[in-house]
C-alpha cells in the first residue's frame, strides 16, 4: 500500500517530499519485501529532487527494519533518511540541499 502511494503521488502529483511517520508501526515487513519495494521505487520516474523522510518507529526492531528499508532504498539511489523525530524529519525535508544521513542502524540515526 505505501509503495502504491507514495509512487502514485510522487509521480502524478510530481510531489518530491515525502513524510511518512512510522513512530507506531506494528507490521514488519520480510527483508525481501523492503528491498522489493525499494527496487520497484528505483525504477519509478521520481521527481529529480524527490527526498522520502521516515519517522523511525518507538520499538528498537522495528526502528530497525526502518533503517534497512532506508538502506536499501538509498543504495537503488533514492534520496532518504530515518530520524527520530518528525521535527527533524521535516527539517531535511525543507533544507534547500541536504546530505543524506549516515544510516547503519537505530542507535546511529541524527538526533540520538
């Protein structure tokens, strides 16, 4: 469902900036799930400027499995990073230019 909307918005309304808050997710996709979607994001006419923010969920697993979506995404060369909270989601959102966070893991997201 997320892959379908934000692929729908992203490329019919040519929205670049996504805010997707995942700070009470409770459904953990499988690894091949997370990387299938980044794979089908990669190969979608994304705007040039496009950046996807993720909102890291409270529980450690699944803020864990945020991260690896943002891994895999970012590897497929879309613009995307996992903070901790929705104000520092939004700031790189809103940054004119911006550099895409170091994302190896929860404990390592920007602001912890």
């Amino acid at each position: 469902e997320l892959r379908r909307a934000v692929k729908s918005l992203a490329v019919g309304e040519r929205l670049a900036r996504v805010l997707i808050d995942g700070r009470d997710l409770v459904h953990l996709p499988t690894a091949a799930d997370l990387v299938g979607v980044a794979k089908s994001m990669s190969t979608t006419r994304l705007p040039v400027d496009f950046r996807a923010a993720h909102v890291c969920p409270e529980d450690p697993w699944a803020a864990m499995w945020t991260t690896h979506w943002v891994a895999a995404s970012s590897n497929r060369g879309i613009v995307t990073g996992a903070f901790h909270t929705r104000d520092e989601a939004m700031d790189w959102l809103l940054a004119p230019s911006v550099a895409v966070p170091h994302q190896s893991g929860p404990t390592d997201l920007p602001g912890h």
